[in-house]
C-alpha cells in the first residue's frame, strides 16, 4: 500500500503528471442492499444497524434508507429487536451489548430478503500513548502507541471523534509482524487535524472477518490497483457492509 | 518418475529416426564457414546462402555467424547477402568439404537505395511465423522517448505487440501478461527488464547486436514462458580497431569502448549508461510545504560487458555480462527507498566437430532483486527479494544436407527464489519474518527437424520435453478448498517433490505457392513454470514471482496460426496478414483481498483459470528507397475466466485491445538528414469502473459490479524525430537527435478515479490522471575510431 503511493509519487515526480476532470458514462446497477452493524461493549453506546441502499454514482446522494426492515442482534441465547429511530434507516437498540468472548448473530430482513452475519467480541487492548506527528508535506497527522498481546492473533480497527463528531476513517491494523511490539499506527484521515481540537481516539479490538472487510475496502483506494473489488464482507447474500460486535478503549488528546 | 522416463523413451526413439534418416545421404560435400561485417568483425546473424540458379537451395548463418550447406559434388555460385551489405558471390568447384568465411562490406547508402534482387524474398519461404527482426540501423532513426533509443519500445509496434501502458517498456504479446515473455541477453533470462519504473528498458541498445521476437511460436530450443521469446544478442565489439563512442542526453549519457583483444582473433566491448534525473530534483518546488524532493534519490545505471576469443580454427569462447541498478529513495520524517537491478553472466563455448556439426555450450547465472527499506515512527525494517538461476544450455545444430537441418539440446536450470524477507532493524517494533525459500530444478530436451523437400514448400517440426520438480529444502503446503493450510511438509536438501511433466510440440509449414506469394500455417504448445503476481497497474519491480508446486500448475498456452505474405513492386514492399488463435490454460489470478507480500501461504491466495486470445495482424512495410517504413494494425480480443469472477463468465483481460495501429515512416531527406514520425493509435484498456456508490463507517464507497466491464479512453501519439549527422571525418563521427514525444499534446488518460469532491462530497468526481504533454529531447551522439596502423583504413558505418 504504502510502497505504490510512492510508486505513484515518484511516476508524478518524472513526469508532472497532471489531473483533469473528465465524464464518463457509467452502468447504473442495482440498487444493493448496504448493512452496517455495530455492537460495542462500551455500555453507553446502544446497538446501531444501518440499513440503507447504494445509489447511482451520479446522484446527489450517496444512499437511500430502507425502511421497516426486521433487525435483531442474538448472543445464542437471548435475542434483542432493534427499533427503526429515525427516516435515515438507522436501527437502534439500548438493551444488548458485547461481552468479551461471545460471538453475536445479526439478522436483517428487508425487501423480501434476508441477510446474517456473525462477528466475535475480542479482549480490548489499551491505547499508551497519543502524539502530534506530522506527514511528509507537513500536513498535521497524529499518531497514537499500543502494547500489542504476545502470543496472540489481534485485529484492531480505529475510531475517531474530533470536537464530539463522529469521522470516518477506514484504518485498521494486524499483528502479523508485530507480535507482542508496541505498535504504532499513524492516523491520516481525510482531513487535517487543528490546534486545541479535542480528539477523543478509540481503539476497537476486531475479529478477522472485519478486519478483512477493511483491508479489502481500503485496497480499493489505492490510485495503482489492477482491479478494484468490492470489499470481502461478513454478511451473507450478497449485501455491502460489515457486522462488527467489538471491545472497545478510548482516550482522549487535545491536539497541540 | 516412471512419466519422466516414459517420455525419456520417446524422445530417444525419436532422435533414432533423425539419425537413421541422415544415413541415407548421398555422395556430397559441405561448405561451411562464418560471415562477419568486414568493416568491425561482427557476426552477420541470419545471412542467407543460396546457390545462384536453383531457387529454394541454400541455409541461413546460425546465431553465432556459422553456416553449412552441403551439396552433390559440382560447380556452383554461392550467394551471400544480408541487408544492408553488398552480396558477394563465390564460384566454387565443390569436390571436397571446404571452409569458406566470408566478410560484406556495409553497402554505401546511395547504392543502398537501388539495390533491389530477386532473393529477398526469404521472408516468404523460411518455415517460421509470428517472427520480428528489428533493425538496428532503423532503430536509431525511430523517435525516441527521453532521449534513449529502446528496443522495447520499438518492438510494440510491431503487429501483435502492445505496450503495457504509457512510455511503458513492459509488453503483452498477442494477449499474453507481461511475464509470459521470455526475455534474453545473451542466452541469459532477464526478469525485469524496466528501469525507472518502466519508463526505460534494462537494455543499452549501443551494446545490442541483433533482436528477434518470437511471437509464440518460438524454435524448439527456447521454452519457458507462454506468449513470445524475445532474444537478444549483445556485439562483440570490433575486432580490428579501437571504437569509443559516447551520447550525451538530457536525462541520461552513454558510453562505449571496443576493440581488439587479438587482431581479428577476439574482441571486446563495455557499455555503460546512466542517468541522472535526480539532478533536476532540488529545482521541482516546494508544493505544499513539501521538501522531500531536496533529499531524493532517483537514477539508474547498467554496464554490458563481453569479450570472444577464436582458439584455433574450431573453437570460440565467449564471455558476456550485464548489471544494472535503479535507486530511488526519499528521506525525510519517513524515509523509504528502493533499490534492484538484474545481474547476467554467460559463458559460451563454440565448438565445430564437423563441417556439419555446430555445438554451443553455455553456463548461464542470473539474478534478479530488490531491497526496500522503510524508515519511520511505525517501522525501521528492511525487505529483500532475490532470484536466482544457474543454467547450463548445450545446442547443437546438424547440417545435414541442403534439405535437412537439425537442432537439438537441453536446457537445465536451477531456480532459488527468496520471496520478500522481512528484516526489522527495530526488533522492538516488528518481528523478522522469514519466508521460506523455493528451490525448483526446470529441464527442456529437444529436437527441431528443418526440412525443404523443394523450393516451394519449407516444413519445421520440433518437440520440446519440459519438466519441472519443486526441490528441497523447502516446506510445501496443502490447502483446503477454502484456502486454508491443512498440512505441510519439510522436504530435505537433494529431495524432489512435485515434478510437472510437458510435451511441447512445435510445428511450421511454409508454401510459396507463387514466386511473391506465400501462405504458412503454425502450431505451437509452450508452458511456464515461474509466474509473476501482480496486483498494480503498471508493473512494480517488487511484483513477486512463484515456482509451479503442489499447488500451482504449469501454464499452458496453444497458439494455431495461419498466414499469408506478399512481396510486391520488386521486394520492395512486403506485406503479411496473420491470424491466430491462443488458448491458455492454468493462468493464475488472486483471490479479492489477498494479501501477496510477506506471506509463507501466498499460494492459498491464488486462484486458477483459463484464458482465450485471438486476432488477425496486418503488417505492410516499404523495405528500400529514401522513403521507408510500416504500417502495423492488429485486431484481436484477450479473455479470461475464473469461476471467483464474474460468476465464472469471460471477460476481457485488462490488455484486451480491439485495434492497435502503428505507423512508423522514415525518409531520409539528405544523406545526412532524416527525419522520421511516428502514430500510435489503440483501444483503451478493459478497466473496472463503479456503478454506483453506497455510506459505510461515514465514508463515501464505490460499488464494483464486474471486473473490467469498462474501458479507458483511446489511446493515440504521434512523435517526431530528427537525426543530423554533422561532419563527419574517417575516424570521428557525431551527429544530433531530436525528438518530440507527444507531438499534439494528447492527454491520454493514465488513471482514471472516481471519489468524492473534497469541498462537496455529494457530488461525485471523475478525475483522469495524464503523464506527458509534450516531451522533447535532444542526444549528442559521438564516435572516435583509433586509426588502424594499416594503410588502408575501411569506413565503419
């Protein structure tokens, strides 16, 4: 990953290589049914499915919600119905939660079809240390150090709040490397961080199928892929998107 | 094992009929020799013989300058013609075997543009289709790219030869990938055969001699890779005078030496090349606060070096190297950097047994590697990559008499491939990971039959035995359907494991039916067993190569081709259409998301499928007058299917093009003025485009409904190219080249993204990235010739 934005960096270095916007005409397919599950050990957080449906790629909008779709959430034994809360398909339920070393089942139906996904609650690992770092081009970048657990095979996913908002960010991490090191993950989002922005950072202890779906999705935005794929999701039939039931460590940083 | 010898069987019955059959000859007697370019000893590669009167009698000089022609006792005029040379003719009374070496002289360039004869049509007889021979001489007239004449980049406009993308010297032929070319310097295999990123080949095409390119239906002898072998033979260097010649360019500067070891006994040759477009890096400004460039690394250089020595009247040897390196590196709060190169040795050893007897022996090393080394907050590691072969090649050709030719060998080669080694220098932060090394042991047997029953019909059967044996000490895995390893085994040192066997057998028939008219038909199996994984657009010089195993077959490609070619308006035009047909079996893809560096169990992220091409190549070319040059269309499809993609249906490769289209014209103004054009012309790549877009985690995602369902733009370029020779004395020559690459400013699309508008991320952007605008380049050209101490001094060149 890292090694093709150089490549592509040194193809612009020799080249001045130049960017144009162009229109092509593209298929408009489906619409696809779009699932995103999460279900955190973090009491405060309630259970959240996003139900919704890709749009065209020119549209205005990125997606359409699906309504009166049937959500449930089981841990084998007990299941929990979550509730439509708003018209923007978001399915909410205040009363499960993850707890370490179960495995949650998800169901949705919706549209005459039904969709199941399984995800398993790791052991949280402990964020050490947050820093400013700055990238290359000096835009401002923050880095944050974990102890990753000896001896075992962890998935890491990271979350990021700035100033209360949620932001989106795709990074995630494995150990195949660093076993047992204390690691460091840099965090480059699509936007820079400001001075005195209060950064509240999580650190998600994922299972691999997520993991996985992540790798994938961020495949995809590399400029140099061959081929671009829809990510590998947990979810069955056919749908985008993930089901993540995760543990969960946060802390915060007021960035310098 | 009991395949092996099975096989072993046949092949020696099979050479027991060729030897029976060459009992059976007659009271004759041979004529043999070599042919060199008077002017600097070189060998004239592909010189025909042929006996004046009896049209369809004669042979073609062997890659080493040898020939042999044996014919009833009698009296006969040899002919000796190669293009560009003036033909000799030798009257000879043929009553005993005799050696004849023959030196032409460069034809002047007046006389070269009259020079018109009858039996220049050996294009229509010869039994071998699918074939190129690029001219040097024209090579240096072509407009070049940067400056730097590349036979790479000539060799894509030819018919059935497509660049991999823009200023790429990566190519597909007739629907192949990339790494199913077989590319060789001097018998050595070079696996990456780009510098900088592709923008240039590995080859400095001053040290080249000769370059031919098989298009799938290579000879017999050479095997390994499904689509073409494109064989190039280093110059010996001038074995009469002291020859420096240099070219100084923008970005890069060259410089030769040749000369005699021994006065017309053995010579040599160095080259060297480098360039330095880091130079220039300190002047690109800072954007965005960025100064990275300021600490950059950015150049490549390569050296070829060979010496020939003539033992005796029988014997040759030959020594010949290649090295090259590219590095590149930024430093900074990250640093990163890259550095890898190829590196070759042969030894060759000629030898005449008999008049009709020729043998090579060679001993061949290669390697290939890279190092990257990634300094920063996360990591301080290091990943190496290295493969390495030993060959040793033993060849034979038998001249039979004037209708039967033989060729036969073995090729035996040792692979060692250490996939990307992870070295952290900070154990405090990453762990080694150290892959397993793959050892293989790869073995070709065989035997080619040439055959002219008459002076129309020309027939060329070979048989190639391959075998390939995954060797220990290695671990060898098994995988599950789901791709998960379910056992593994430890193979010791001097074990063999899984061994592929292959017959490939190779077949040319050639009718001249009417004296500028000929139709040849072709079929040709060829396997593969080193495969290239690549999941970047433009190929990337850490793109991992695997060995056939347990789990991964050999390739297989068959290519059926059928021909027609015509020589008009004197031989001076030549014109061929050729069809083919190419199925492809074993061809390896990788499954979505998998992850192919630094992984003991690449092999459970591969999957496997087959693959179809097929086109029709059109190829008009004007061989003589001031005004020279081809036109070269191809039409054709590229497909492949995989049962993980596209629910198992065929679509397009990405190199699937419908029309390419190459015009090259030369015309010579003055003696001393050419000028020379280019036009490029081809159907955009097949691409995967979105066809729609969803919300995930609060980013915007695309979604992908089948691989390459899209196309990129068209592609189309015209250069331009000028060549002054200023003036020029008998021992110092220079001269001027001037090119414009891109003469119109096309932008031809390079990448094409689609994502979010930063400010707006409703709206949805397609953003199309474009290399070059136009690029110009000037290369001084020079050559001092140390004056010979005889008093008659021969021109060169």
């Amino acid at each position: 990953m890292y090694s093709r934005l150089f490549l592509m960096a040194i193809v612009a270095l020799i080249t001045g290589a130049c960017q144009e916007k162009i229109n092509i005409k593209l298929k408009n397919a489906g619409p696809y049914v779009v699932i995103e599950g999460n279900l955190s050990d973090n009491i405060a957080e309630p259970a959240r499915v996003f139900v919704t449906e890709s749009a065209d790629y020119t549209d205005t909008v990125f997606f359409h919600p699906l309504h009166d779709a049937i959500v449930t959430i089981s841990d084998g034994l007990l299941t929990d119905t979550l509730k439509e809360f708003n018209a923007m398909g978001i399915y909410l339920s205040p009363n499960i939660h993850a707890v370490v070393g179960k495995s949650y089942k998800l169901s949705v139906f919706v549209k005459g079809q039904l969709y199941e996904s399984v995800s398993a609650v790791n052991p949280p690992v402990a964020i050490d240390s947050i820093y400013k770092t700055t990238s290359n081009s000096n835009k401002n970048r923050l880095s944050f150090n974990f102890r990753d657990p000896l001896g075992v095979t962890n998935y890491y996913k990271v979350g990021i709040q700035v100033n209360g908002l949620e932001r989106g960010v795709n990074i995630v991490a494995d150990d195949r490397l660093t076993d047992g090191k204390l690691k460091t993950v840099v965090v480059n989002p699509g936007f820079e961080f400001q001075a005195n922005d209060s950064i509240n950072l999580s650190l998600l202890s994922v299972d691999q199928g997520v993991y996985t779906y992540f790798y994938t999705l961020n495949q995809n935005t590399g400029r140099n892929s061959g081929a671009p794929a829809n990510p590998v999701s947990n979810i069955t039939n056919g749908a985008l998107g993930y089901f993540n039931a995760y543990s969960v460590t946060t802390k915060k940083f007021i960035y310098p | 094992m009991r395949k092996i010898k099975y096989s072993l069987h046949c092949f020696l019955l099979a050479v027991f009929i060729f030897t029976a059959q060459l009992l059976a000859a007659q009271t004759s007697f041979t004529i043999s020799g070599s042919v060199t370019d008077a002017g600097n000893g070189e060998e004239l590669i592909g010189t025909s013989v042929t006996v004046k009167g009896s049209a369809g009698i004669g042979t073609v000089a062997n890659g080493y300058g040898f020939y042999s022609l044996t014919l009833p006792k009698g009296n006969y005029v040899i002919v000796y013609h190669y293009l560009g040379f003036s033909d000799i003719e030798k009257d000879i009374k043929l009553e005993s075997n005799q050696q004849i070496n023959v030196k032409l002289q460069q034809a002047q360039r007046e006389l070269k543009q009259v020079e018109i004869s009858a039996h220049k049509n050996d294009n229509l007889k010869k039994a071998e289709m699918g074939v190129s021979r690029l001219d040097m001489k024209e090579l240096e007239r072509i407009p070049v790219f940067f400056g730097e004449r590349d036979i790479l980049k000539s060799i894509q406009l030819l018919p059935g030869v497509k660049s991999a993308g823009e200023g790429n010297s990566g190519f597909n032929v007739r629907g192949g990938g990339t790494d199913q070319n077989l590319i060789l310097l001097d018998e050595a295999p070079v696996y990456n055969a780009s510098h900088l990123l592709g923008f240039f080949s590995t080859f400095n095409s001053d040290a080249v001699k000769d370059v031919t390119l098989y298009k799938g239906n290579s000879p017999a002898e050479f095997g390994g890779r499904l689509s073409s072998t494109l064989d190039i033979k280093m110059k010996e260097g001038n074995d009469k005078k002291y020859v420096i010649s240099a070219g100084i360019g923008i970005v890069s500067s060259r410089l030769s030496i040749e000369g005699p070891i021994v006065k017309e006994k053995g010579s040599f040759i160095i080259t060297g090349r480098r360039t330095y477009a880091d130079a220039f890096l300190p002047l690109i400004p800072a954007r965005n606060g960025n100064t990275s460039f300021k600490n950059s690394t950015l150049y490549f250089y390569d050296i070829n070096a060979k010496a020939n020595y003539r033992i005796g009247k029988k014997d040759r040897v030959f020594l010949s190297g290649y090295f090259g390196r590219d590095k590149f590196g930024i430093k900074n709060q990250t640093s990163f950097s890259i550095d890898y190169g190829n590196l070759t040795g042969t030894l060759r050893w000629n030898h005449i047994f008999s008049s009709k007897l020729f043998s090579n022996t060679s001993f061949i090393v290669n390697d290939f590697d890279y190092t990257v080394e990634i300094n920063s907050l996360f990591a301080d590691l290091k990943i190496r990559s290295v493969i390495f072969d030993y060959n040793f090649k033993q060849d034979f050709s038998y001249y039979s008499n004037a209708k039967n030719a033989f060729k036969f060998g073995l090729l035996s080669t040792f692979h060692t491939i250490q996939p990307g080694n992870v070295v952290s220098n900070d154990t405090a932060r990453a762990n080694r990971l150290s892959l397993t090394k793959k050892y293989g042991w790869e073995n070709g047997i065989y035997v080619q039959h040439e055959w002219t029953p008459n002076n129309k019909l020309q027939v060329s059967t070979g048989l190639r035995l391959s075998t390939f044996s995954s060797t220990g000490p290695s671990t060898f895995y098994t995988y599950n359907k789901e791709g998960v390893a379910t056992d593994s085994t430890y193979m010791k040192l001097g074990k063999i494991g899984k061994t592929h066997v292959n017959w490939e057998p190779r077949f040319t028939l050639s009718y001249n039916f009417l004296p500028d008219h000929s139709i040849k038909f072709a079929y040709a199996r060829n396997t593969q067993n080193v495969h290239q994984l690549s999941n970047s657009l433009i190929g990337s010089p850490t793109d991992q190569w695997i060995l056939s195993s347990n789990n991964v077959k050999p390739e297989i490609a068959d290519q059926v081709s059928l021909g027609y070619y015509l020589n008009f308006w004197k031989n001076r035009f030549e014109f061929s259409i050729e069809g083919y047909y190419k199925h492809l079996w074993n061809q390896i893809d990788y499954k979505n998301g998998a992850v192919l560096r630094a992984n003991e169990l690449v092999e459970s992220q591969l999957i496997y499928g087959t693959g179809r091409a097929y086109g029709a190549e059109f190829f008009l070319k004007k061989k003589t007058g001031k005004f020279t040059g081809w036109i070269s269309y191809t039409f054709s499809r590229t497909e492949r299917t995989f049962k993980e993609i596209n629910d198992g249906k065929y679509y397009p490769a990405k190199q699937d093009r419908t029309h390419d289209l190459s015009v090259v014209l030369l015309y010579q103004v003055l003696p001393r003025l050419s000028l020379s054009a280019t036009f490029v012309f081809y159907t955009g790549n097949a691409v995967t485009f979105p066809s729609g877009k969803y919300f995930v985690n609060g980013t915007i995602q695309n979604v992908y409904t089948e691989r390459n369902g899209y196309r990129m733009p068209n592609y189309h370029r015209l250069d331009f190219g000028l060549n002054y020779d200023l003036k020029t004395r008998k021992t110092f020559e220079h001269s001027i080249a001037f090119s414009i690459y891109n003469l119109y400013a096309r932008k031809n699309a390079y990448t094409i993204q689609f994502q979010p508008n930063k400010d707006d991320p409703r709206q949805s952007e397609i953003i199309m990235t474009y290399l070059f605008r136009i690029v110009p380049s000037l290369t001084y050209n020079l050559k001092f010739t140390v004056p010979s101490s005889k008093k008659k001094v021969t021109d060169v060149q």
